[in-house]
C-alpha cells in the first residue's frame, strides 16, 4: 500500500493507494477512497455510533464528553459533558442512545431530549469491571454488553469485584443482566449482524474473536474461533465483512480471512461505525483524532 499525505483546506488527506492481488476479494474500501482526518484535536476518541440520520456521535472519555459530527454540514460540536465518562455508544430503534458509563461502572440509556436512564448498576449485587462495548439487536432490541477490567485513576472504588471479565445480554426492557460468556480474558469489542442471529466478539486480552449463534432468549452457543486477532470496537457492513481496530482498520470476510487493511498514524486506533446520510463513510476513532473514508459498501443495522 503506498500512501500519500496532502494537506487540504485544514484537513489532513492520506491517498491509499492499494493494487489488488489477481483473485483475491474485492476490497470494501471506494477506489482511490482517502483516509481524512477531521479537524479537532481530542484526548481519546472512542465509541462511534450514527444515528438514523447519520450524525455520528463518540467519545472524548478522559475529557468526560460525547460529540457529534453532523451530516449535514460535517461539523463536531460539544452533544454531552459531563458524560459518565462514557466509552462505547450504540443506538436503538427509537432513537435512544446507549452508553457505557465508565465513570461509576454502569450502562446508561440517553434519550433525544438527553435525559439519562441508569439501566444497570450493577451485576449480582457487585460493581461491574467496567462497561466497554455494547450492541443492540435488532430483532428484539437485546441488549449485549461488554466488560473488561481497565483500572481508571478516577475511580473511588477498590478492586475487581466480578469473579470474571465477561459479556451480558439484557433483555428488552429489562434490568437484570445474563452472563452469556464468562471464558475470556479481556472482553472488549462486540458486534452483530443485522438478522440478529450472529454475534462477534473481540477477546483482546486474548488475542482472538469470536462468533456466536444469538438463540431466542439471547443465549450465545456455538462458539467458534473466527479470527486470531482481538480488538478495541468493531463493526460490520453490507457485505458481511468484520472491522477490526488496535493498530488501524482490518477488514475480515464472513469466513475470517483478511480482505483489507487500513493504516491510521495514531499510536492507537480504537473504534469504527458507518456513518453520513448513505452510511457509506467509515468513520474511525484514533488516539486524538477521528478519520473517515469512503467506502464501497455501507453499514447495516445497530452500529
């Protein structure tokens, strides 16, 4: 891959210019696409999620905030502050946005007029790891839930209360958790697909992602080693690929091998979801930074 750097009206564009092998897959990303960094500077970007119209909203945790880029005039303003130092953001289908609420370890839901709803404090009368990831099906609007233990110095608790770092499901209108899988070492990023019955998710302390049948009652089974790569967030498009972030974007098809590879010059990238009006931009959050490119294929259903 030979990339380019240009300058442009205050933006910073890279030229990915990619020469597909004969054979091999068709990649995702638009032809002669360019990674653009937005204008911004952040302490940590994190949990990009669109809503129905496209305006994409992540995070700045350390600065205890969540933003929004419009769609409309592509501009990033101030949505929430203070945020419950929120991480991983995930919309429903009525319009309410969801949030890891790091800040005192619980999983908030946010509606359009920005009242908070504490959903769940707490799993079997403890203090969760840490809320990191979250994923909403859509066919019953399930609730999946990461939570990896990643000490924060603004804690007013002590130690790991949960005998294990796992991933929950909550049912709709619920407010009790399930432990789904409690055999990992680090849990973080997770994400379905749009029927609802396939769950991914990234081990990161392990190095691995999962898949997963989704059964009625939201009971994960079937789990199989999808790729020998874990992951921060993760998202998937139109075709069925699985984005991977840590060290860029990487792309994995439906049968776990990579398609595609997108390098982002941050020490960190940590999340990605589709986004604009065609939710055919991906939008990548990285260090202080958010990035976008064009891409071929659009994304599908909770982001």
């Amino acid at each position: 891959m030979n990339i380019l750097m240009i300058a442009v009206a205050g933006l910073i564009i890279f030229s990915l210019a990619t020469a597909p092998s004969e054979g091999a897959p068709k990649s995702p990303i638009e032809a002669d696409a360019q990674l653009t960094q937005l204008p911004g500077e952040f302490s940590f970007t994190e949990g990009p999620a669109a809503d129905a119209n496209g305006d994409v909203y992540f995070t700045d945790q350390p600065n205890d905030k969540i933003l929004r880029w419009t769609a409309g005039d592509g501009k990033i303003e101030t949505w929430m502050a203070p945020s419950g130092r929120s991480n991983g953001l995930c919309f429903d289908s009525k319009g309410n946005l969801w949030a890891c609420a790091d800040n005192e370890n619980e999983l908030w839901r946010i509606d359009r007029e920005k009242k908070v709803t504490k959903v769940v404090t707490s799993y079997a009368g403890k203090l969760l790891n840490g809320p990191n990831d979250v994923w909403i099906r859509p066919k019953d609007a399930g609730v999946y839930l990461s939570d990896p233990l990643y000490k924060r110095d603004y804690w007013k608790r002590g130690g790991m209360e949960q005998a294990v770092q796992g991933v929950y499901y909550l049912p709709k209108n619920g407010t009790e958790l399930t432990l789904v899988d409690g055999d990992m070492k680090q849990p973080n990023g997770l994400i379905g697909t749009p029927d609802g019955k396939t769950l991914y998710v990234a081990d990161i302390g392990d190095g691995k992602t999962y898949a997963y049948a989704i059964g009625r009652d939201g009971a994960l089974s079937e789990r199989r080693l999808f790729c020998s790569m874990g992951s921060d967030g993760m998202t998937i498009d139109s075709e069925g690929n699985v984005y991977l972030t840590g060290h860029g974007v990487t792309v994995f098809g439906k049968d776990g091998v990579q398609i595609a590879h997108i390098n982002v010059s941050e020490d960190w990238t940590g999340n990605v979801c589709f986004g604009g009006h065609d939710k055919r931009t991906l939008f990548i959050t990285a260090s202080k930074h958010v990035y976008t490119i064009r891409m071929r294929v659009h994304g599908v259903g909770s982001q």
